[in-house]
C-alpha cells in the first residue's frame, strides 16, 4: 500500500501556538495515557496508540496498526486511539483507519473534546477533503481511487451469481462452481439483489444480507445465519452496466482488494470532526465497510455512513457546511440514531440503500429519508424555518416504503405559509396500457416507457396496481405478486392477481407514488405546528386518514 508522510499539527488553546512534535517528546509535552475505558472481555487483545508517539504521522501510525494486526492473528486486536482533549488534530489523509479489523478512537484527559481535522482541503477527489474517508477497497463494490474515475467494480468479475434463494436459507448455490475462487471461506460476504436505481454509484440494491462463508462445496455455498430477505435470480439489471446489481448476487465483503481488511468493530468516542470547504467538497465524514460502527458523544460534520451492516450514532449533534449535515447512503442494513441532534434548517436525507433505520429520543430538522422501514419515538422533527425541504418529513426516490412508524413523535412545520407535517404525493406517470400489456396475467413494462425507473424502483411483492387517480380512489385494482424480467433488461415483467373488477387493457395503470405501504402513528404523536397532509401511504393507521389495508392488499 503506497503512502506518504502525514503530520498532524496541534495547536495550544491557551496560547494559541502550535505545539512542535518533531524529534522525541519530552516527558512534560507527552500526553497522559490512559488504560481503555472499556477492558475487554472478548478476548481480544488491546494496544494503545497516540499520534504523538509517531510525530504526527497519521499514516505511520496505521501501518503499525496493521503490522501488529497481523501479528496478533485474525481479529484479536483492538487498536485503542487516544487523542487529548482541548487539542486539534490536523492530517493529510482521511483513510488512516482503512484495514484496521477492530479500534476504539477515544478522548483523554479533561476538557473540550479534541478536534479532528483534514487538513489536505486541495484533495483532487472530494471525499480525499473531509475529515474521514475510512473502509475502501475491503469490499467487492469499491476498489480505493473510485471517485475521479479510478476503480470502481464490476458485476462480472468482483461478484458470484446466485441461484434463487428466499429468506431463512443458509445454502446459496452458485450458477457457476469456478466462481467460488472469488469467495473466502471464514470471511465475511454479502448476499444482495434488487436494483433500485438506474445509474449512480455504488448500485443502489434493495435487499442486502450480511454473512460469513462457512464452507464451500463444488457450487453450494455454506452460510453461518440464515437469509433475512428473499433474492432472485431473474430480477432486472441493465447487462450493458457493469455496475447495475438487480439479479441475486454473492460478493466478498472482507479483504477484496489489495488485502484490504473490514472493519469489524469500531468505536469513536467523544471526538469532533471538523469540516471544511462548502457541503460535499470538504465536509463529509465517511464511513464504509464496517460490521459494527459506533459514535458517541461526537459531533459530525455531513455524516455519510455507507456500505456497511450496523452504525448507532448515540448523543451525537450533526453539522455541515451546508444545510445537509446528514446522507447515509447505500447496501447497509441499520442505523440507530439514539439522542441525536440537527441545527435548525439542518436536514438529514437519504438513506434509501438502508434496511431500517431507528431515530429515538432524537431533536431533528427535516427528514427527508427513504429505507424500507422507519421507526422513529420519543422525538421532535422540528422544520421550523426551513426553507430547503420546508415539511418535517419526506420520502426521497428510491426503494419501496415498507412500514414508517411514530410513537411519541411531535412535527413541527416550518411556517405558516408550509403549514404540513409531511409532503404529500405527486403524481406518478401512469402505464398506458393496451392489450399487448399483458400475456395472460404478466404484465410487460417496456424499459422505453417514459416512467420506467419509477416503476422499477416503487414496485415490490405485494405492491397495489390501480386504475383509479389515486389512493384515495382507486377504482379497480391488483396486486403484484412477483417481478423479474428478460435477460437482455428490455422490459420489468409482473405477476398479478387481478382482485377488484375485471382487469384492465385500456387506459391507464397506477401505482403508489414512491412504493408508500404503510405509515403508523402510535400513542403521543402530534402535529404542534401546521397540520395534517396525506402522503398517499396505501395503508396509515392511527392517523387522521386512518385507512386500512384494500380488501387482497397486505
């Protein structure tokens, strides 16, 4: 791995100047060193590290991370990090963390929480600018040097094809035996599916499931857990697109590039990330190919999580540059926001790559978020004064809305003159339809239909189709019962049971805007400031529309 000298630069509070770490530190300029604040009882050796102790070479210090990473053998290090409270922490490069399998980032001492700071603000590649840059290259989506046109991946050769494989499985079967040379067993891998973008970077897939290889047997593929989610072989991708992911897939999670390890576990503890630049050229604090991430008590400058399994996020404040401080982004599976904290006009959005999300206990602005399923409590979704996204909540593009749910949830709207809790829907381009729409019951959604990538990404099993205007009067209608599509990516192709009145072949077909399947309000949710829209969820209980599921639709 090609590196160069990274210094740090920390600078006295009291007076201001900069504190000279070259050559070997005195006794009185040598931080404290405290033990861990956490023994461990995993059995897991731990070691401590100071930047100080390298002179401020942040890169230095990873590479002896690394070096006593593998000394210890597989996952039987943490790398405990302390950093001086009331002090700055400046560095060249943001990856200094990239392949260390488990840390504790961690404050010492008493104070305000140390600052940490990427100073390299002339980066070519915007993510080189923020304050972290962590996980690249570990696993089969990225290889480092991706943004600027560098790296990347390709379906065809960092990725297995799959046989169908449905939730509670723990055996995939691999369409082609040689592909096991692309898997490790004893690693962790990811099992995914589903295209829900056209385009973007990395593919936005509905369904992720992260496992560890046991075995391998000529093509069967041994898992340690069983499947959580439902994976199709036949599912829609462009083939044209190296990285459009729909039909299920394998890949290798830990160590795909250069030796790249995962981040098993990692911990950031009463530390503050310092942006710089404008939002997104400076700004954003990233994270991807982790297991298990935690930040506590930090406050976050635009928080990309990404690519990862678990991130909790406890009594953290986001900040930014602009007025998003928060995107999570894509192929994850949780995120826990738990005593959290947005500036006034500071939304938080994304999260459509996202299996769920939790926000409780939490003060936010708006929320403009998308993962199959939300569930917020005890919080406050303040608007007020907003003027980007001006109601409390909203739904981006892509991926279905499975189930978004609100207990003891107070919205505030922005003002008088945006006077709702949510935005309502706008109309999706409906499907014409003709005779030559349907083979018996399969329904054909040609690719050249102008709305075709709204269909693609809100359509799910069990999904209503209606000839109706909308929700609220739907006519006659059906449901989808399972979508796949040919091998070339022409069409998206969809079983349906016709359910109310005859089945049209004429007209016009509507679905729910943006895959909205059900909202529930549960006991203490109001609207303090502005009142009730409806967002045109197909099912919303406990709210003022309080509408049920149509007679067939689940």
């Amino acid at each position: 791995m090609a590196d160069y000298p990274t210094r740090i630069q920390i600078t006295d509070p009291a007076t201001g100047k900069v504190l000279d770490l070259s050559g070997t530190l005195s006794a009185s300029s040598t931080p404290p060193v405290e033990p861990p604040t956490e023994p461990p009882t995993d059995g897991i050796t731990e070691k401590l590290y100071r930047p100080e102790e390298f002179s401020g070479d942040f890169v230095a210090m990873q590479q002896k991370m690394l070096v006593d990473q593998q000394a210890a053998g597989d996952g039987l290090l943490r790398c405990v990090v302390q950093f001086e409270r009331n002090k700055r922490y400046e560095y060249q490069k943001n990856n200094w963390l990239t392949g260390v399998q488990n840390y504790r980032c961690e404050a010492v001492g008493s104070g305000a929480n140390p600052v940490l700071f990427n100073a390299n603000v002339n980066a070519p590649y915007d993510i080189d600018r923020g304050p972290l840059n962590i996980g690249k290259g570990a696993n089969c989506f990225t290889e480092p040097g991706y943004h600027g046109g560098g790296g990347g991946m390709s379906k065809t050769t960092a990725m297995a094809l799959i046989g169908n494989a449905r939730a509670g499985d723990t055996l995939v079967k691999l369409l082609t035996a040689s592909d096991a040379s692309r898997l490790e067993p004893g690693r962790w891998h990811a099992v995914f599916s589903y295209a829900q973008q056209i385009g973007g970077y990395p593919p936005n897939c509905r369904w992720i499931d992260y496992v560890k290889v046991v075995s391998i047997t000529n093509d069967v593929v041994n898992l340690d857990r069983p499947l959580a989610h439902d994976h199709w072989a036949d599912y829609w991708e462009d083939p044209s697109d190296q990285q459009s992911v729909g039909k299920a897939r394998i890949g290798l999670w830990d160590g795909f590039y250069d030796g790249i390890r995962c981040t098993l576990e990692g911990t950031w503890k009463d530390l503050d990330f310092e942006g710089s630049g404008t939002m997104g050229h400076g700004d954003t604090t990233y994270i991807e190919s982790h297991i298990d991430c935690l930040f506590e008590n930090c406050s976050i400058s635009n928080f990309w999580p990404s690519l990862s399994k678990n991130v909790t996020c406890v009594n953290c404040s986001f900040t930014g540059m602009g007025n998003q401080v928060a995107e999570p982004d894509k192929l994850c599976d949780t995120l826990i926001l738990d005593g959290c904290t947005t500036g006034a006009g500071k939304y938080l959005t994304g999260g459509t790559g996202f299996t769920e999300i939790i926000i409780k206990n939490s003060k936010l602005c708006c929320i403009m978020v998308g993962p199959r399923k939300l569930t917020v409590s005890d919080s406050t979704i303040d608007a007020m004064g907003d003027a980007v996204y001006c109601a409390p909540c909203g739904w981006p593009m892509q991926g279905h809305k499975v189930e978004y749910s609100f207990t003891g949830t107070t919205f505030v709207a922005s003002s008088p003159s945006w006077a709702y809790w949510a935005w309502n829907s706008a109309p999706v381009t409906p499907l014409p339809l003709s005779a030559s729409a349907w083979q018996g019951n399969k329904l054909i959604i040609r690719r050249d239909f102008a709305g075709y990538e709204n269909w693609l990404v809100w359509l799910y099993e069990g999904s209503m189709l209606f000839t109706g205007p909308n929700l609220r009067d739907p006519k006659n209608y059906g449901r989808v019962d399972k979508i796949y599509a040919p091998a070339d990516g022409s069409a998206l192709w969809c079983d349906v049971t016709w359910i109310k009145g005859n089945k049209p072949t004429s007209g016009n077909l509507n679905i729910p805007q943006k895959g909205l399947r059900k909202l529930v309000w549960g006991s203490g949710t109001n609207i303090s400031a502005g009142g009730w829209t409806d967002p045109d969820f197909i099912c919303m209980t406990g709210t003022p529309a309080d509408r049920p599921f149509p007679q067939g639709i689940t």
